[in-house]
C-alpha cells in the first residue's frame, strides 16, 4: 500500500511538471521543465528500487524520507542555480582579484564585483602589473607612489602641488602623463595621470581620463564591463 501511495504521488508530481504553466510558476521554462522531469524520472527508478525488495517498515520510511531529502535539495540547487553562479563568480574574483575575462570579438573586458563592494582591476602601466580600483568619482587616473616608482615615473622630480581628497584626508599629487595603460585587451597611451604623495593612497585609482577614452563602460548586476 505505501509503494502504491508512493506512485500515486509521484504520478501527480510529473503530471504538474510535464504541464507548461506549472513549469512557469517556479520560473522555469519548457526547456528546463523537461530536464527536471527527466532528473525526477531517474530518480524514480533508484527510488523505486528499494520496494523491489522487501524491507521492514522503519527501514523503507527511511530510505523514503532520505530520497525526498535528496530530491529536495536537488531541485533547491537546480533553482538556485544562477545565484550560485554568481556567488562563484565573486569568490574567484576575491582569490584573483583583477583578473579579466576578455572578449576579443566584443572588444570587451569584464570584471567581477568584490565582496567589498569594489571593482578591483589588473592593470599593466607602462609595462608594470598594477593593481587598481575602478573609480568614476576620480577626475584621473591615480597612482600610488610605489606604482609610480614600479612604473618607471620620475616620483622625486614631480611637483607635489594639485590638492586631492583621499580616504586618509587631504593630500597632494603631481600631474604626470602615462605612456601607455592596458586593461585586458584594451590600451591607451599618453594618458593624463597623477601621482599621490608618499602615504596618501592606499591603492592605485582607474578614473575618468581612461574611462573617458572607452566606447563605454556598465555595471552590470555584479560585474563591470569596459567596451573598447
């Protein structure tokens, strides 16, 4: 009797999935409603195959209660399944944070979104790997001093005098101008820049003097797309 009332529910079960508007109300389409049923179908049959032989009651309730268990949390991943993507996503992106994903037919550069808020970007100024924060809110590119130093800029011969806001107060920085600045596939040369006094910036600033030069650039839920 237990098999048969079993059956019964699953029967009822596929008939709901098979039909097209039960599909839409859990968000899936014709095309993901079908590979449901198919996954549901095999697990019918490992299911089913614990009645083919006889079995006291408790035990066959419990292998019952587990195969339910096992569904469940199959159909909750395959639900879940793009916000799992995305939080992949943001852990690769904090193990190599910077790293692109590149297009080169769209001519694009993609970035993921860190779990503190930021777009961290791998760079390469003037031949060095540069690691930098995307940042619209500043008017130029900025470098640290070491970045500027790793890059090959006279930082002892600037001149300190242009006032600049940073997350440690007021400072100074010194117009300079970058031969070349490459973000994934893209890259720009002569590009106005500035470079902070020893101490007054923790990481390197991606601003408006690059973006400006880009076809364009979005976030786009938890990523940032640089267009060339």
């Amino acid at each position: 009797m237990l098999f048969i009332g079993v059956a019964l529910v699953v029967a009822i079960g596929l008939a709901l999935l098979i039909s097209a508007d039960a599909g839409s109300i859990v968000g899936l389409d014709p095309s993901d409603t079908a590979r449901l049923v198919a996954g549901l179908a095999i697990l019918i049959l490992v299911a089913g195959s614990m009645f083919t032989r006889r079995q006291r009651l408790g035990e066959m309730l419990g292998n019952l209660v587990l195969w339910v268990g096992i569904f469940g949390l199959a159909v909750g991943i395959y639900s879940f399944r793009h916000d799992l993507g995305s939080f992949g996503t943001r852990v690769l992106a904090e193990l190599t944070p910077g790293v692109a994903v590149v297009d080169v037919e769209s001519g694009t550069a993609t970035f993921q979104r860190s779990f503190g808020g930021s777009f961290r970007i791998g760079a390469n100024v003037n031949g060095h790997e540069t690691r930098m924060i995307f940042d619209t809110g500043a008017s130029a590119v900025v470098l640290t001093q070491d970045d500027a130093r790793a890059a090959g800029l006279p930082v002892d011969r600037l001149d300190y005098v242009v006032p600049v806001k940073t997350a440690n107060g007021t400072g100074r920085a010194a117009l300079t101008l970058i031969d070349s600045i490459s973000v994934g596939d893209i890259t720009r040369h002569d590009i106005r820049a500035y470079v902070s006094e020893a101490g007054a910036l923790e990481t390197s600033l991606l601003g408006m003097t690059f973006l400006e030069t880009l076809h364009s650039y979005a976030v786009q839920q938890d990523a940032l797309v640089l267009t060339d």
